[in-house]
C-alpha cells in the first residue's frame, strides 16, 4: 500500500487533485467506480476521495471491504474530507 499515494473518484476535481500534488501526494484521478477499480488493480492508495453519491459511495464501499486486496483502503467522501484537510 503506497500511503503518499490518493485515488480521486468523481466528477471536477482538478482543483483538489492541484492542492494534493502541491502537498507532496501522488494523485490518481478517476471518472467512475469502474474506473478507479481497474486503477486498484494497478496500484493500492491508502485513501479514496470520492464525491460519488451516498448510495454509489456505500455500494462501491462493500465492495472494496469485500476484496482482501482494498479492505485496508479508506474510503471517505470528499465533503467530509475538506473538513478534516481544511482542503
């Protein structure tokens, strides 16, 4: 698991992809669930920033805790991130 490394997960998020590459994290940037699972396969972030919906966001979630491989990854949306990253 590389722990400087960030999957982003949603739609617009050029400007926090900016402020994260600017502190020094490796950042990953996907469109869609579908997406950002065939990036996991690629590599394995410590946390997934994600403005998904709560439902796509909850699905999404049981099926990363559902794979040995991304059970340890962190799933937090970005709202709740800003707040504690005071992004």
């Amino acid at each position: 698991m590389d722990c400087a490394a960030i999957l982003l997960v949603g739609s617009d998020l050029s400007r926090i992809r900016t402020q994260l590459v600017s502190k020094g994290y490796r950042v990953w940037v996907a469109s869609d669930t579908r997406e950002a699972s065939a990036l996991l396969e690629i590599f394995q972030p410590r946390v997934i920033l994600t403005d998904l919906p709560d439902g796509e966001r909850e699905e999404w979630s049981g099926e990363l805790q559902a794979d040995p491989t991304t059970r340890e990854i962190s799933l937090v949306s970005i709202e709740r991130a800003s707040e504690l990253l005071s992004l």
